[in-house]
C-alpha cells in the first residue's frame, strides 16, 4: 500500500511545519514527509497542541516528542486551558491555527501540514449541509489555502481512513488513540458512527462523490467570488470600522454575488474573526433591498449594517450619540465630546477649520450662547422663512447617528444660529459688532 503525495503541493526544498496529534492520520503524514525529506530536500518541524480535555494527553505530547527525537525533527508544543470561556472547540481551533502560524514563522517555514483526510471530508459537507454554511462551506476542507503568507496544505485530503489504516499497518507506524472519539456526545462522531455507514451502503464509493461534489462547489465559487472580488474593487470603500458602497449598484449583482460581497465585507471589518449565519446574511441584503431609505441591523462581533439612502455600510458599534449641552459665556476655546473645537473670538484668527462671522449690535444680544445636540422641536430661520432641522437632515440625507451627534451653536433666547458642521448660518441681523467662529473636526 501506498499513498503519493501531490508534487504541487509539497515541492523541493520546502520547509513545512506538520500539525501532529499523535493520532493515526497525523501520524502516517509526518511518516510519509519524513521519508520523502532527503529525496525532496524538505525540512520539517512538528508542531503539538495538548489541549488538555483528556488525562491521556500529555502522554500524548511525550509521545510525540519522543518519536520527534527519533526522527531528529524539532518539536514545538502548546498546551490548552480548558476552563476558558466560550465554545471551546472554536476557541481551541483558533488558537491551533494561530501558535501553527507562530511556529511557522519562527523557523521560516512557508507551509502548515495538517492531517484531513477523504473522511473527514465528506463528514464536513455533510455536517455543514445539515447545518448551513456560505457557498464556500458547503465545498468542505480546502486542499489548499494561503492566510497571513503561510500556506495551509492537506496532502490527505483525497486518501481515505482505510488507505491511511492501510498504510500504518505496513509500515507498522505507531500512534495514540483518543477514546473520546468513541463518544457520540460530538456531532462529528455522530454523524461518523451513524450517518456514514449508511451512506457507503448505498454507495460504497461515496467519498469520490463528495469528493466531486466539493470540487464543482469549489469551482462555483471561484466564479462568484471572481465578480465579488471586482465589485469590490471597483465600487467598495475600505475606512476604519467601516465598510461601505452603493445600494443601487449592490442591487444589480445577481444574487448569489450579493451574498459573497455581503460576506467579504463583514470578513474585512472583522478581521474574518466572525462567522455570518445565513439568516443573518439575508437579514442584511433585506436591509439593503428595502424600499425604505433608512435601515440597520445588528450583526455578530459587535458589528451593524446601515442604509441611508444608496448609502450602505458595515460598522462597528459605537456607543449612540449621548446629548450634550455645553455653555459659551464669552470668547475663548470649547471641546466637544468628540474631540472638535469651537473657538469664539474678537478677530480672526488663522487656525484650520470652518470659520463663520456672527453680526450683532451688542454683544450682549448673543451672549450667553450655547453647543448642543438637537431636540426636538427645533427649526432654523432663513431669509425665506423657517425650517425645521429634521427636514434639513432628511434633505441632506445625513445618516441618523449623525444627525444626532451634530452640534448646533444656539442663541441666547434659544434660536439657532449655526450648524458648524454642515456651515449653515441662520438668517441673523446685521450690526457694527462682530464675533468670529472657527470649528474644527475631531
């Protein structure tokens, strides 16, 4: 029995780092690199992760150790705490990936080796079929795949359980045996005990089924995310906690294009920390393709979708807009809760910023004046007449949260005298004493 490693997939001279368990399958892929390092010239590095959930598993680790002496390999190893918050699995996972990154970098090796064989497979598609998943999901483990310029390789991926217990035999390959995959308490053991016997007896060639199954959704996606990938660049901006772009252009993609902007969006503001469940997804094109203009919905990760108009965003949550009302007995400098400046000065001045001159006979009539968000009831007089802020806001299509973190500078008998940061000045009476304004952004 024998299993051939794929040549563009594990090339000369590379240095890989071998994710190993100690458990069969892992244990047959560092058998099978460790025989091809003088052939290829590779060069390896075992990296073991106890995630201490069972008594056996720092034996495990010694074993793997030892057999790493043996084979003269470098060994790195991290262990767990169990008793961290959240779902362990995904927590433990993360961290896997994450200290097999590290490990990588330390000895400059450009390839992480991992274990997943045809089974696991056809387990995944199935678990996730069952479940939900983005059309990348539902075409399983990626064979291959590139993060943070390391690359994730699965040498296994096509070789099936019984080939690798095939192989072990021959070569009479020691590993350890973790007797909590004998639980059903797991859904994948689940779904393994059950499910998959049933399965192979309708078709005992089923895993070459997933496997084309996984290979047609793979090049699906290819094809969707290619015209995601050129919606993005053409028409996505990128800004600090935020994410955003136009709603009638979003609206002429066909819909399973929608999904994946949708989804490379919200990858982008998390840092592809958080997963988007399909309802929530679909609640975020509803917001989106709704006829009225303004709409929000919460996501995962501490994340919002908002529509204004044909104005659409991912943000992160900041906390809302808190009222503020900040006195102005006289000339001199006054902070705003986000970090903007308004200046009230006898003459001008030469600072950066909106500027603004106010007239009056007396300085009396406008002293003392006020910085304040809006309420309600508020209105604006010009030449023509009244207006009330809120049809102004509507008018200029401002986003609600900024409606109501606007700052408005107000009279001494409590009318509105100017919005700094729209610059519009109400209609004000002329006089030979002049106050002058300046406005700066936080």
């Amino acid at each position: 029995m024998s299993i051939v490693i794929d040549r563009t997939i594990v090339v000369d001279h590379d240095k890989i780092v071998v994710a190993v368990s100690g458990g069969i399958d892992s244990m047959v892929l560092l058998h099978l690199l460790a025989s091809l390092r003088g052939r290829r010239k590779l060069e390896l590095v075992v990296a073991h992760v106890d995630h201490q959930k069972r008594k056996a598993s720092a034996e495990d680790a010694r074993f793997v150790e030892a057999l790493c002496a043996e084979y003269r390999i470098p060994f790195e190893s991290l262990q767990l705490d169990p008793a961290g918050s959240g779902n362990f699995h995904d927590r433990a996972r993360k961290i896997r990936y994450s200290f097999f990154r590290d490990v990588a970098k330390r000895y400059g090796a450009t390839k992480i080796a991992l274990a997943h064989q045809a089974d696991d497979q056809a387990e995944t598609i199935l678990m996730r079929l069952v479940r939900g998943a983005a059309l990348a999901g539902y075409a399983g483990i990626p064979e291959y795949a590139k993060k943070d310029g390391v690359e994730l390789i699965r040498p296994l991926l096509h070789t099936s359980r019984a080939e690798i217990a095939a192989y072990q035999a021959l070569h009479d390959i020691p590993y350890r045996v973790d007797e909590s995959n004998a639980e059903d308490v797991y859904t994948r053991n689940r779904f393994r005990h059950r499910l998959m016997p049933e399965i192979a007896k309708e078709n005992p060639r089923y895993l070459q089924k997933f496997a084309q199954f996984a290979a047609y959704i793979d090049e699906a996606h290819a094809v969707v995310r290619r015209l995601a990938d050129e919606f993005v660049a053409a028409a996505v901006k990128f800004e600090t906690d935020r994410v955003g772009f136009s709603a009638s252009a979003f609206l002429r993609l066909e819909a399973a294009v929608r999904k994946e902007v949708v989804k490379l969006g919200f990858d982008r503001l998390t840092g592809d920390a958080v997963e988007l469940s399909h309802a929530q997804m679909l609640a975020a094109i509803g917001i989106i393709a709704a006829i009225k203009p303004h709409g929000s919905y919460d996501l995962p990760g501490g994340c919002r979708i908002e529509k204004n108009y044909d104005c659409v965003a991912f943000v992160r949550h900041t906390e809302d807009a808190m009222p503020f009302s900040i006195p102005i007995p006289g000339f001199g400098r006054y902070p705003l809760p986000d970090g903007s400046v308004l200046s009230v000065a006898a003459k001008p001045d030469n600072i950066d910023g909106i500027q603004m001159e106010l007239c009056y006979n007396y300085l009396d009539f406008i002293f003392p004046m006020t910085l304040r968000t809006r309420k309600n009831g508020d209105r604006i007089a010009f030449a023509y007449g009244t207006k009330k802020l809120k049809d102004l806001f509507i008018d200029r299509k401002l986003p609600m949260d900024e409606r109501n973190r606007m700052a408005l500078l107000i009279g001494k008998t409590g009318e509105v005298l100017w919005i700094p940061g729209l610059n519009i000045k109400a209609a004000t009476p002329n006089g030979p004493e002049t106050i002058y304004l300046n406005y700066t952004r936080g």
